[in-house]
C-alpha cells in the first residue's frame, strides 16, 4: 500500500494537480494578423575575444575561453552547437578593435593579449593566426554554425581627446583577411564593423560620419572581393549601445545598399555584482523599461534607414562579465526569455546571446561545457517559436509575461508564458481576428480554444471533440525549487547530458486541449497548440 501511496504524492507533485491558490487568466491571440518577423536563426550566440586575465569584481570567471584559446575540439561544445542544427555565431567583442589578423605581411610577431595597465581596455593588441582561423572553421563547417565576424574598426585611429578616436581607418588588414577567408572558402554569413564605438562609447568611441564614410568604404571592399562569388555575405553595424543621434547620423551617411543590419547591444541589467541583481530580473516594471530602446530604434529604422533590419549583437543581461551565480541559474531564464519575445515584437531579426562559453553569463560552462539553463531556453525557443510573431492581449497580471509565434516547421501556435510571482496561472487561450468590418471579434462561445479547434474541423470535414486534440507543453522549473540552481528540470526530469555528452531529448507532455495551461509560481512553460486556425501562419 505504501507504494501506492508515493506513487499518488508523486504524480501529485506535477503543474497543476495539487490543490494551490491560483489565478484564472485569459490571453487572447491574434491569429490574423502578423506583428512582426525575425530570421529563421533568430537565437544566436558570441564567443569572446577576452583572455583568462580578464577580471571583474575579484572574479576572473573566462578561463580559456577565448577564441584564441578555446578548446575547440572538446565533443560537449560541438554536441551544445549542433543541437540547433544552424546556430548563429557572432565573434566578437570589446578587444575586437585591438585584434589583428595574422597575415603574412603583418609586419610583426603574431602574439596574444597581454594585460597592459595603460592599454585600451586594459590589454595590449592581440593577434589572430590564420591557423588558429582555419581551425574554427572547421569546427564551423562541422556543427553547421552560421558565422557572423566583427572586424577592428580603430586600427589606424588614433586617441585625439577624451576617449574619441580619429584618423583615417587602415582597411589594409580587413582587406587581406576577407580574401584569405574567401579564399579557402569559409563562409562568413556576415561582417560587422567594430565593437561599442557609438554614442559615447565604452572606452574610445568614433563620430558617426566618419564611422558612415568607413562602412562605404568597407561595402565596396566586400562588393570587389565577393565579386566571383555565388552569394555575398550582410555587413552589419556598429555593434554599440543605442544613441538616437548617433544611429541616426550613421543612416544618413551610409545611404541605402551599405548597411544590411543595425546592430545594437543590450544590458539592461546593470552591473553584475548589484545584490538587486535577482530583484530586477523578477520586476515587470524593470524588465519592460528596455522597449523604449527598442521602439526608438525600430522608429529611426523606419524614418531614415527602411533598408536595414535591427539585430541585437551582443546582450548578457548583466554587464563586466555578468552576475556571478545569477547568470548562469534558472532565475536568469526570467530576463532571456521575456529579452527574446520582447524583441522579436519590434522585428529584430537576431538576437545574440552573450555568451556562448565564457563569462558568468556563457549558455555553457566555461571550464566543463556542460549546459547552464539558459541553453536548454534557448533551444527551446530556436526549436518551438517560428519567424512569425503574433498580437497577444495578456490583460492579466503584469507579473505573466506572454508570447506568441507561429508554431516552428509545423501547424498551429507556439506560446512562452513567463510566470514571475509566487502564484500559480491557469490560462485559456482565445482566438481573437478581425472581420471585414475591422471590428474585433472572438470565436464563438467567447472564442475558447476548444471551440475555435471544433469550429475548424468542422470546416474542413472532421470531428473534433476537445478531448481527443492534444496539446504540447514544456514545463521549465529549477531543480528543488532553488531558483539560483544551475540545473533546470523539464515536465519534472532533470536536463542533464547523456554519458557521451550529447544533448538530452526535450520531451513535452501533452495535454487535452480543453483544459486550462497550467503555469506553475516562478516558472516557464512553451506550449505548441497544434491546428490553431491562424490565417498568418498559413
């Protein structure tokens, strides 16, 4: 009997069975209407050009992590990068306009970073050897990466007051290394140019006219190089922080047919070792202040640049290398999740990640590549949510975040729902449209899901009973209830690698669709809801 009885308590334990305060919520769904579109690879993730020596509050948590001295041939990293079959890989960083290229006319010793107390950023140059090159490319080519690659922006500029540099852009460098990389045939998606050099900058910062006249400059390298070549990749910019002045001037000076993508990099966080750190990633209120960057810059896309996409080129949420055992928890899934749809509904096409390996903030743990939760997040997301974003009126509590896509390489919806308080939701979804009259209205019976599914078959001469149509749901929550865990547990299982170190099965449960989603206190759940009748999606 007393097997019966553990076996009763252990179901009992699963979202939504045991008897819990909750709140009843609706989310309605635009099923007609399309907000906005990102890539087919909108997940995207960085590796660093910063040396073990890089240090931030008496933590040096890169280790060799670099893109000089990662171990690239370690199985755990190329399992983690080809479980998303195309991942986007962004090279890049804040010692991007200190590399160099290892070419043969270099001039002199192809060397690492040093750490150099009156250095920019506080390194010495650094230099990247072809061979070290051909290497990742090889890892690359292997795991199915699509490669983005942020060029030095600063060689030939010199310091001329405070912090602004100046001078003529030496391209001689860029130039070599781009016909080197055509030349064996690796295929670069696409160049950025430069690193945190806009507005004020961090660190040197350059005007941006003269940074507009560059980008010309470095289009028409690209057009003469790739001029044989069956496709040519996107050049992208400048990888900074939002300025509205500055972006803008930098639109107005490039012109349309330069720039492909506007780069822009967020952390909205603050610094990593703020002891609020947790708070903010848990407060509505704080976590939606960033719209305003993005709106802005959809807005400056429209007036003065309709030829550009937006692209997030670097976010880790915390900056200086990101908070220490909270970047890297389950609680950090709250802002990556919530960073991802929040995005995706102002039209920015990439959003890359920072880290892939490195950092307090890397997807993967530096020192063992085993996953941190935010990988398995992110996976999810790049497996589930499809390109196209759709209208959700979440008019519930502001601590339920909601998103909706269309379903991913198959019919119907998928949803993130984003619980941030300590109280279980239980969710219906509503199909809303709008009829020829643009007045909106709901599907019959006030548009449940179950009746909107019957009301389809019927349409197209099957019977639907709400019983018999299923549901996927994928259950996120932290192992113990411990949300600064670093282990985060699907429909109740541990993820975790196999013994060869391949990435686990992330498995859903599925759910009779007549029944509400249950979002249990502080957790995630993504939901596929098959044959959604979404004109958008079809």
């Amino acid at each position: 009997m007393s097997l019966w009885i553990l076996l009763f308590l252990f179901l009992w334990s699963f979202p939504g069975n045991a008897a819990q305060p909750h709140t009843d919520r609706t989310i309605k769904v635009r099923g007609d209407f399309i907000v906005a579109t990102t890539n087919d690879n909108y997940i995207c993730a960085t590796l660093d050009w910063w040396p073990a020596e890089k240090c931030n509050y008496n933590q040096c948590p890169w280790g060799d992590s670099s893109v000089l001295n990662l171990d690239i041939n370690h199985p755990f990293l190329a399992s983690a990068i080809k479980a998303f079959t195309r991942l986007r890989i962004r090279i890049g960083g804040t010692l991007q306009d200190r590399v160099v290229y290892g070419m043969p006319n270099l001039g002199y010793p192809c060397l690492p970073f040093v750490k150099m107390v009156d250095g920019l950023f506080g390194f010495s140059k650094g230099c990247l050897s072809l061979k070290r090159w051909n290497e990742l490319n090889t890892l690359f080519q292997q795991t199915g990466a699509v490669v983005t690659f942020g060029l030095n922006a600063l060689r030939g500029r010199h310091n001329i007051r405070h912090g602004v540099w100046g001078g003529a852009w030496n391209l001689t460098n860029a130039r070599d290394f781009i016909g080197y990389t055509i030349s064996k045939g690796f295929p670069v998606d696409s160049w950025e140019f430069g690193n945190e050099l806009s507005g004020q900058g961090v660190g040197a910062c350059v005007d941006a006219e003269v940074y507009g006249q560059d980008l010309i400059g470095l289009k028409a390298v690209i057009d003469e190089l790739y001029h044989n070549s069956t496709s040519k990749p996107l050049l992208l910019a400048p990888g900074g922080f939002f300025d509205k002045q500055w972006y803008t001037q930098l639109l107005q000076t490039s012109g349309p047919g330069v720039v492909d993508g506007i780069t822009h990099h967020i952390y909205n966080l603050g610094r990593g070792n703020d002891p609020h750190l947790p708070n903010k990633i848990l407060d509505p209120q704080y976590l939606s202040r960033v719209s305003d960057t993005y709106r802005d810059l959809q807005q400056i896309i429209q007036r003065h640049g309709p030829w550009v996409s937006a692209w997030v080129g670097e976010a880790g949420g915390a900056y200086n290398s990101g908070g220490h055992l909270v970047s890297n928890t389950f609680l950090n899934s709250f802002w990556y999740l919530d960073q991802l749809g929040m995005a995706s509904k102002f039209n920015t096409k990439t959003y890359c990640r920072q880290s892939l390996v490195g950092g307090n903030y890397g997807l993967l743990d530096t020192e063992t590549f085993i996953p941190n939760p935010d990988y398995y997040s992110a996976l999810l997301w790049h497996r589930l949510m499809g390109k196209v974003v759709l209208s959700v009126d979440n008019n519930g509590s502001s601590f339920l975040r909601a998103y909706a896509h269309c379903a991913k390489e198959k019919a119907g919806v998928s949803l993130v729902l984003i619980n941030l308080n300590n109280t279980e939701f239980r969710i219906t979804v509503q199909k809303v449209m709008k009829n020829k009259m643009n007045e909106d209205y709901e599907t019959k019976n006030n548009g449940s899901l179950s009746d909107g599914l019957k009301k389809m078959a019927s349409r197209i001469g099957m019977e639907a009973p709400s019983s018999s149509i299923k549901r996927e749901e994928y259950h996120l929550t932290a192992k113990d209830g411990n949300h600064r865990s670093r282990t985060m547990l699907l429909n109740g299982r541990t993820l975790e690698l196999s013994e060869d170190g391949q990435i686990p099965d992330l498995v859903p449960s599925y759910v009779y669709s007549n029944s509400p989603i249950i979002v249990a206190p502080l957790s995630i759940v993504f939901v596929v809801i098959p044959n959604f009748d979404a004109e958008a999606c079809s």
